[in-house]
C-alpha cells in the first residue's frame, strides 16, 4: 500500500512537470460613480442675546448693530449656498442685513426669507453680519431679544 502511494504521487510530480498549469487571465471594464450629497453647516460665533432701543434710536428710526453676528460656513456644495433669514418682529419693522458686499432687507412676516448668496469657497468662510433693524412705528424704548435669526442651505 505505501509502495503505490509512493508510486501515484511519483507519477503526478513526473505530469505536473512535463506539462506546467497556467493561470488563465481576463479583463473587463467597470465604471464607478459616486454621488456627494451637498451639505452645508452655519455656526454663529458670536451674538447679541438683546437689542436695547433708546430714545435717539425711536427718533432716528433705526438701530446700527457693527458686526452683529460672526460666523463660519463649511459647505461642500459646488453651487454654493445660501444665507436665509427668519422674519423680524415687533418692534422692528425690517432688518438691513450686510455681508461680503450684499444687503438684503429681511422684512417682518411669516416666511425666510433666502437672499445672500455665496459661491463655493473650499475650506469654508468666516464672516460678520451688520445689522441696521428699522424700527416700527409705534416703538418704543426698551431692550428687545435679538430679531435676527440665520440659516445657510446648500444650492
């Protein structure tokens, strides 16, 4: 029994190197795509938490806030995104929003209101809002809660 055992694996080495074994090899084309959802994340750094209106401010009918808010943007978005704006309220009738060289008026109202635009900036942006909040006609002095509220939203 071991002597045909010895045998077989003999005669398998003596096939094995008489005809060599090849690997077969083929090719073939494969595509693939990958879709990246645009996504766009606002962080406010800075806010005031209240706005106070003073006599002067009712008698020239407006409130000057210099850089209100600060800002980051990290959007991954090629078209860009943009600044939307939640409607003010009483006292203030409008909110004169600026920023990287836009205005845009956020009236009073039930809607956002989506008027900056950004282009796409690798890396994100940082920015500072001015703010002139008009103040409504009946106003009177005293210190109000921050009107202005921002989202950013991918194009």
């Amino acid at each position: 029994m071991r002597r045909r055992q010895a045998i077989n694996l003999v005669a398998i080495a003596v096939i094995a190197i008489a005809n060599p074994i090849y690997a077969g090899s083929s090719t073939a084309e494969m595509t693939v795509t990958a879709r990246v959802i645009a996504r766009t994340i606002l962080s406010v750094n800075s806010q005031p938490a209240s706005v106070n209106v003073t006599a002067d401010d009712i008698l020239r009918g407006y409130v000057d806030v210099p850089q209100a808010m600060t800002f980051t943007v990290r959007s991954n978005a090629r078209d860009g995104y943009a600044l939307s704006f939640q409607p003010v309220n009483f006292p203030f009738s409008a909110a004169d929003v600026e920023w990287n060289g836009q205005t845009t008026v956020v009236q009073s109202g039930n809607s956002w209101a989506a008027s900056m635009i950004h282009p796409y900036q690798q890396g994100g942006s940082v920015g500072a809002l001015t703010v002139r909040l008009r103040l409504a006609a009946a106003a009177e002095p005293g210190t109000y809660s921050w009107p202005v509220q921002v989202a950013a939203n991918s194009l």
